[in-house]
C-alpha cells in the first residue's frame, strides 16, 4: 500500500500510489506542536505555521505562493496541532512538481519578515478572538485544562493574546531552528504519481537541508484523585457543555477498544447518547462523543449544546448512559459499531488527502505503520468484554472532567453545588 525511503539527512519520504486518481496530495508533517512550547512561548508553533505562508526570497509574498497553487486548480493550507505541524497541498497529477516546489521552497527559504510579524501576530489575535466567540471551541480549550492542568497538553494550540503578543522574531528563528529538521519531518505523497518518480525530485530539492540534534518528549501526567468542574458564564443562547475522562496514548494495546466504545456511545446517528439525549429526549441538536490520542496520554469525552435551564437533566441522562454501558453492551451494538468503523476507515481511504495524512501521521508521530487491513483486523477482533473492561477502567466518578459555557450567572454557586453532585458513575 504505500513505499518509504529516508534521505541521508533524516528525511522520511512515504508515497503511496492510488492509479485511478487524477489528483496528488503532497503533506509535510513536522514533529513539533504545542507540547513543545515553554509557557513563556505559548502559540509559538501556530505563529510560525502562519508565517511559513507569508513569503520566502522566490515568492516574496503570500499571494506569490497561493498563486501558483490555485493557479493550477490547487489547494494549499497549513495546521497545528498539539504534538505534529502540517504543510499540505493537493493538485491535479500533472502538476506535482509545481506543489512540490512551492512546498519545498516555504519549508526551507520562508523570510520570516519583521513587517509580515507584526501583521500576523494581529491576525492571529483574531483568531484567538473569533475561536472565544465559538462555544464549541470554548469548551475544547477549557476541558484540557481540566483534564491537564499546568501542562503542555492543556494548552491552547493558537496560544493566548498575552503570549502571542510577546513573542519575538529571534524566539521564532530559534523555535524553527530547535524543531524544523528533516530528521523530523516526514514527506507523505498519495495519489497518482510512482514513488521513485517523486523521490527523484524531493532528493533534488532536500538534499541540503541539514540534519540536527533533536529534543523529544514533554511532560505529562494523567493522575486524578477527584471530580472537576469549571464553569464559564457567557451570553449566549445555549449552555455547551463538555464531560471527559483521560483515555489512552497512541501506543496502547486498547486504543483501539476505547475507539470502538467511543462509536458504540456517541458515533453516528444510532449511537446511544444520539439516540437517548437527542431522538428519545429531545434535550440537545448536536451530542457527540470523542477520542483523543496522544504519544502518552489520551482522553474520551462527550459534548452537547443545551437549553441553559436543562444543563442538570442533560448532564444526569449523558452521566445514566455511561454508567449503562458499564453494566453492559449488547451484540448487535457492537456489530453496528465495528461496521461503522469500518465502513468510515473505507470511505477515508477514499481521498488522497487522508490517504497521506493516514500514513504520515502514524510515521511521524510513532515511526511504526498500520495500514488499513491492519487496523480493520484489530477492530473485528475486539469483544463485548474487552469493550466493557474499558469502559468500567476509563469511566470512574473520580475521573469525571466537567465544563460548561453558557448564560450561567444567576445563581452561579448553586448551580456549581448541582452539578457537582450529579458527577458521579
């Protein structure tokens, strides 16, 4: 399914040959996120993602290098993340070698530019603006602080206004020096283009890129003794609401089990929360349930959008489904979760984009591969007790991370003492 070189100077290069498309993406994954930022430098990792697109000594601007992307019916666009930065670019086949060069070339000759600094910096500042006016948002920043306290995982990936604000051009170029390397840093290519094809021109344009002495690991501890419970008024319409627990790294022997539990709960529209809190309730229109992976920790969670005066009802029938499925798990459930699974992995499988970043990611982040037969052998393995073992490992009482934003401040202590109450399994 896919062919891996590695460069003499650390790079990785994974392609993966997809005959019967007409396009080809192209992803660079850098091993670097907002786990490997000081606090002191929050936001650091998305500041320069952002300025990797503003210019470089060929294309001198932002709109030099969009243009000959999208002057060839491309896509180009850029991501950070907690523990991976990602360049990516998607074009029709024939025109590979322009994206590989565009890429190459923001990648290793981008400006940094003091007057581009500045104008970003007051850009991402929006971006921290807009992303505090989107609940959804509010309460996936608040539940990893929770979840995370005083750690690099319970950081806000764009950073904080106060950070952002302080950062400098000379902390940029160290942080880029620190952690851009190829010897972190994975080229991942799907679609219709042959592997040694490509690497004869990503080993033209790479090959002087030296390689450095890398810094891995951040720290992170997953120890719990009791509830916790944030709540953060806002004058909205909804109460948003967000109940998790820790779960597992990528590494885990049940990260997958706990993947499967998640579909069971909360994946799809005949899941067991959609069914219960939405269809049979009518309590919430958006009520979903997640998994979080990272190199040492992980997390399960569930998230909804309710009436503000049925915060205490919707939170005591997702708390009645959890403790349900502690108890027990039918057949048919897992049949319909394990075909869901599979059928989604399928269908992903579907993209060139996906298809790079499936390959990428895992070379990156763990530098061991599963393909996709791998994956769906492991998920038809897992059985009904295995599923209930998790569930009755992850969801604990003392586990139990509650955040909810929303029009709360009349009675705000009384309602903190309800809710508080209710967070038990």
């Amino acid at each position: 399914m896919y062919n891996k070189t590695v460069l003499d100077n650390g790079l990785r290069v994974i392609t993966s040959t997809m005959p019967n498309s007409r396009s080809v993406c192209l992803v660079i994954l850098v091993g670097t996120g907002s786990c490997y930022e000081s606090k002191e430098e929050t936001g650091i990792s998305h500041f320069a993602e952002h300025l990797f697109f503003k210019g470089t000594r060929r294309r001198p601007t932002s709109r030099e290098i969009t243009q000959d992307i999208e002057g060839v019916g491309g896509v180009i666009n850029g991501g950070t993340d907690k523990e991976i930065t990602v360049y990516w670019c998607k074009v029709a086949s024939p025109h590979f070698s322009i994206a590989l060069d565009v890429l190459s070339d923001l990648l290793l000759n981008s400006r940094f530019d003091t007057d581009d600094i500045e104008k970003e910096r007051q850009v991402i500042v929006e971006e921290i603006n807009m992303n505090l006016d989107i609940p959804q948002h509010r309460v996936d920043m608040l539940i990893d602080e929770l979840l995370w306290p005083e750690q690099p995982l319970g950081r806000e990936v764009t950073g904080y206004k106060e950070t952002v604000s302080s950062i400098t051009r000379g902390q940029l170029l160290d942080y880029v020096t620190r952690r851009y390397m190829p010897n972190n840093t994975v080229l991942s290519i799907a679609g219709n283009i042959r592997h040694e094809e490509a690497l004869t021109q990503i080993e033209s344009l790479f090959h002087k890129w030296p390689a450095g002495e890398l810094v891995t690991g951040y720290t992170t501890n997953d120890e719990q003794t009791k509830a916790r419970l944030r709540i953060d008024p806002k004058d909205i319409e909804q109460a948003h609401l967000c109940l998790a627990v820790h779960g597992f790294s990528r590494s885990h022997p049940q990260r997958f089990t706990i993947d499967l539990l998640n579909t069971v709960l909360g994946g799809g529209m005949s899941s067991r929360l959609f069914t219960e809190i939405r269809e049979r309730r009518g309590l919430a229109y958006d009520i979903h349930s997640y998994t979080e992976h990272f190199l040492h920790s992980g997390s399960f969670g569930v998230c909804a959008g309710v009436d503000p005066a049925k915060t205490e009802t919707a939170l005591a029938a997702i708390l009645e489904e959890l403790s349900k499925t502690k108890q027990g798990i039918a057949t048919s459930e897992v049949t319909r979760a394990k075909e869901l699974s599979k059928g989604t992995l399928y269908l992903r499988f579907e993209d060139s984009q996906n298809v790079a970043l499936w390959y990428g990611s895992q070379e990156i982040l763990l530098r061991q591969i599963l393909d996709i037969d791998d994956v769906i052998s492991i998920v038809d393995a897992i059985t009904v007790d295995q599923l209930q073992e998790v569930a009755q490992q992850i969801l604990t009482g003392s586990g139990l991370n509650l955040v909810v934003t929303g029009p709360i401040t009349e009675a705000r202590l009384s309602k903190e003492n309800t809710l508080r109450q209710l967070l038990r399994l």
